[in-house]
C-alpha cells in the first residue's frame, strides 16, 4: 500500500493517505493503511499496523460515497460542518481543511475507500478527482482479492485451530478436506482420508442402521442434519459423536458440497450411562431394602405370634411326658414324645427366624465376655453328641487352644459351632465321625468342623449361607431343613468381625473353617 501512496503523490498534492475497507455486514469501515497526524490517534505511523481500527462508516465522510459511489470533496470551513462525522471532525482538529474521498468498487460492490486529505482549504481539482478515481478503479480488484484472500486465510486458520473436527465432501460423499481436529477425532491420518467416504466411520452397531438411514435419507434431498450416533475410529474403538450436516449451495441455489461438524460427546453419553445406571440401581436398592424390611417384619410378627402358642404346647406336652401317669399307653407316650420334638425343631426355627430378622435389621447385638477356648469346646462335644447319637455318629476334638482365651459372645459362639456340626451329621452316614479343631492363628481362634459325608457343589457353596436357600444335597436326600441355620451362622461370624470359608469335594467331605479374633476386654 505504501505503492499506492506513491503512485498518488506524483500526480496529486497531499499532507495525509489513508485506505479503508468496508465491512457492509457490519456498516463499518476498517483502517489498512494510513500517514499523516491522524495515523497517530489510530496506531497507523506510515505503515501497515497490525492493529487495524475499525469504526461505523457514518462517523465519517465516506458514509454517502459509499451509498453513491461517487467521488466527494468537501472543504468545511468550520468544525460545524461535520457535526454528525466525528470521525472527519477528529481528522479536522489536526489542520486538516480539505477531503477528497473515492469509492473502491469491486464486482458491482464497494469494498473499500481511498482518501487523500489536505492542510490547504479547496486543495483538489476535478482533474485530482478524475485522476485518482482511475486509480481506484485499478486497485480496486486487487485489494477485494487481498481481503477476500484473507478471509480465506483466516478461516482456514479458524477451522484448523478449531476443537470440533470438520470435514467438507463432494456433492457424491467424498472427503475432500478436513481439518487436524478431524485427524486426532477419527484416528485416520489427512491425507488417507481424502477420496473416501464417511462409512469408513460406521458403526457395527445395528441399532445404528436407523439413525444412518435417516441421515442418508436427508443428504439424499439436499437438507441438512442434526443427531448424535456411535461411530468407530481407526483401531477399531468406538466414540459417540455430536454431527450437523449442513449442505453447500452455488449461486443457482444446488447443493455442490456437504460440511459435517463432528464433536466427541464419549464422555457426556459415559456419564448419563453411568447416572441412570447409578439411578437404577439406587430404585433396586430401595426396592430391595423395602422387600427386605417387609419381610423381616413379617419374620418377627411370625415368630411372636407362634411363640406364645408354642410354648404352651412344649410345656403340656413335657408335663405328660414326666407325669407317669397310669393312664397313658406306650403309644400315647410315643406320640406326646413327637410332640416334643416337633415343638423343639419348631422353636429352633423360630429362633432362626428371629436371629436373621435381627440381623438384616441391624437388631442383633452380643453380648461378650470372656472365656476359655477348651472349656467351650469341650462343653460343645457333649452336648451335641447327644444329639447326634440317633445316627450313631461321634465327635472327635483336635483341641490346639488350651490355656487360650477368646472376648466374644459364649452363647452365639456356641450356637455357630452347634450349627456346623448339626450339618455335619445331617450330610454324613450313620456312625461316621465329625472332627473339630480348635487352634490358634496370629489373633484369631480358629474353629474347623469336618465331615467325610456327601460333600458341597461348588455352586451351592456360593450360595449356601443365603437364607432360606437350600442345596441339591437337600433336595436329594430329602433331609428336614429350613435353609435357616447357616445364614445364622453367616451373621453371626460377621458380627464378631470374623470369617468362614468352605473347603468341600462332592463325595469327599467337608471342612467349614469359622475364624474370631481373640478380642479384648474394654476397661
């Protein structure tokens, strides 16, 4: 532009030069090149700035030579004169008196103004106005190409520089470009994209096919698109993706070329996945500790109401038993004597009952004390081997623990171990030997029951200290059972913080290992 300057010096006198473009979207005119004391206030000294200035065209003079397209000369002889121009009228403050300003016309469209400006009042002749105005004409054309080359330019950067990926195709779907967002979006390097089509994306999904047909279907048209779908990179890695489709029209208004933008939404869809998966299962949990609630009520009202009615039975039916009465016959005995057993098996039940009650409600609470090891042990030989004696099976006792004391519950210790070995004989033969072994470990006691009976599935032992839950071994030997006993053994080892694992072959036996830490009495 400093040419231009030149050019326009040899011919015509002036103190200062400026070229301006107009932005007719916005009415404003944006300063490219200026001299003279006015380039001061803008930042221009004799050179390109790389600032540029912009103001709204009806600050200055050029406002009607851009509506006429018409070279003006105005010499005001007074600041009044540009009162609505502030622009000019800032300019006239600096010893300005004269403006000559041109239009620069390019394909019927004002793309800029050339102004020369004078300290000298009338300073320009038609002749200075002619000769100028051809100038403009010739450098016209080339300033649109230059601004419309930097347009292009800056696009370019703008697209190149943007997050979103954008890729631009042919009328047909080919890529024809894209920009590096595209490249890192897709895995697929630029230059191996160019002349391929979009599926190259395309999910294996099948619950994609709807949503490409829709797609399909409106590019088909020419219209535009909009929606969210699962797409694939390179290696094979799937991403969702935010797509708008937008067709390209020429000047007859036909489609020539189609521009997607395409953002990675992974993350959000993860996340929404994520909270309706979290929602779900926070409606499964209440739903489940609603069930769990109702039915441990149900549990307690049971097992209360049958208690009263039980132990009445239990104590009538212990008062024939021990009354000798002359009047009842052997066969009466017989059937008072299954009475009460059957009350026995019943209380049992509902002290199961009640103890898993307690325990999903968080009511189960021990009462520790402590205690010798040996003694308990000892105490649990005798009195279950009368209880397995039906079966002529015995109790061996392995006891590693002497001297050795435990802080716990006695009572639900004993009522875990009498459990364990109940099942024992449940699933052994007639006059096998259930072995436990009581020993020491670090801080633990440890307590091992074996049996050399039918043996434990290893599907029923993921399983088998689920309440109610009863095993095939159950079902095929058609053995009694509540499925009862060892969820309460389960609870009960957990409220004393400890363990149990089961170590069982089918044909092969049994050993259910009980671990509680030693504990401490609190002072």
């Amino acid at each position: 532009m400093p040419e231009i300057e030149q050019i326009c010096h040899q011919i015509v006198d002036f103190d200062e030069f400026s070229i301006g473009s107009y932005i007719a979207e916005r009415d404003v005119l944006r300063r490219l090149y200026a001299t003279g004391k006015a380039a001061y206030s803008s930042g221009y000294v004799g050179e390109e700035s790389e600032h540029d200035t912009e103001f709204p065209a009806k600050n200055s003079a050029s406002a009607s030579v851009i509506d006429s397209r018409q070279p003006l000369v105005i010499s005001p002889e007074s600041l009044e004169e540009l009162e609505g121009h502030p622009q000019s009228a800032q300019t006239y403050k600096t010893g300005i008196r004269t403006f000559m300003t041109v239009a620069l016309v390019s394909d019927d469209k004002v793309v800029g103004t050339l102004q020369l400006r004078s300290s000298k009042p009338n300073a320009y002749t038609q002749l200075d106005i002619d000769v100028v105005s051809r100038i403009a004409s010739q450098i016209s054309g080339a300033l649109a190409i230059s601004l419309a080359s930097e347009q292009i330019l800056l696009q370019a950067t703008a697209l190149d520089s943007a997050d979103d990926a954008v890729v631009i195709t042919s009328f047909d779907g080919k890529i024809i470009w894209g920009n590096d967002a595209l490249a890192k979006h897709t895995g697929w390097p630029l230059d191996q994209l160019i002349g391929l089509y979009p599926n190259i994306w395309s999910s294996d999904d099948p619950a994609e096919e709807e949503i490409e047909a829709d797609l399909q279907a409106n590019i088909r048209v020419g219209e535009g698109w909009k929606g969210e779908h699962l797409n694939k990179r390179k290696d094979g890695t799937e991403f969702y993706e935010q797509l708008t489709v937008t067709p390209v029209r020429d000047q007859n208004g036909d489609v020539t070329h189609f521009v997607g933008i395409k953002r990675d939404i992974t993350e959000r869809i993860r996340s929404e996945e994520q909270k309706q998966r979290v929602a779900q299962i926070e409606s499964e949990n209440r739903e489940l500790q609603q069930i769990a609630s109702a039915r441990n009520e149900f549990l307690s009202t049971v097992s209360h109401e049958l208690r009263t009615p039980l132990t009445a039975v239990s104590a009538f039916a212990d008062l024939l038993f021990n009354s000798r009465s002359e009047n009842l016959t052997e066969r009466q005995r017989d059937h008072i004597e299954v009475v009460r057993r059957s009350s026995s098996h019943l209380a049992s039940l509902i002290d199961d009952l009640l103890d898993i009650s307690q325990a999903d409600s968080g009511r189960m609470f021990l009462r520790k004390s402590e205690f010798e090891v040996s003694a308990l042990v000892a105490e649990l030989v005798e009195s279950n081997s009368v209880l397995i004696s039906d079966k002529n099976q015995k109790i061996t006792l392995d006891d590693r623990s002497t001297g050795e004391k435990i802080y716990a519950d006695r009572t639900r210790v004993i009522q875990i171990l009498s459990n364990l070995i109940v099942n024992a004989s449940k699933y052994s033969d007639d006059g096998d030997s259930i072995l436990m072994t009581a020993e020491t470990d670090d801080e633990n006691i440890v307590f091992r029951i074996t049996d050399y009976g039918t043996g434990v599935s290893q599907a029923d032992q993921e399983l088998m200290f689920n309440a109610f839950y009863r095993g095939k071994n159950d079902q095929d030997s058609g053995e009694d059972g509540s499925g009862l006993g060892l969820a309460v053994v389960r609870a009960l080892v957990d409220l004393h913080d400890g363990s149990i694992f089961v170590d069982s072959e089918q044909g092969e036996g049994t050993t259910i290992t009980v671990s509680i830490t030693r504990g401490t009495r609190s002072h």
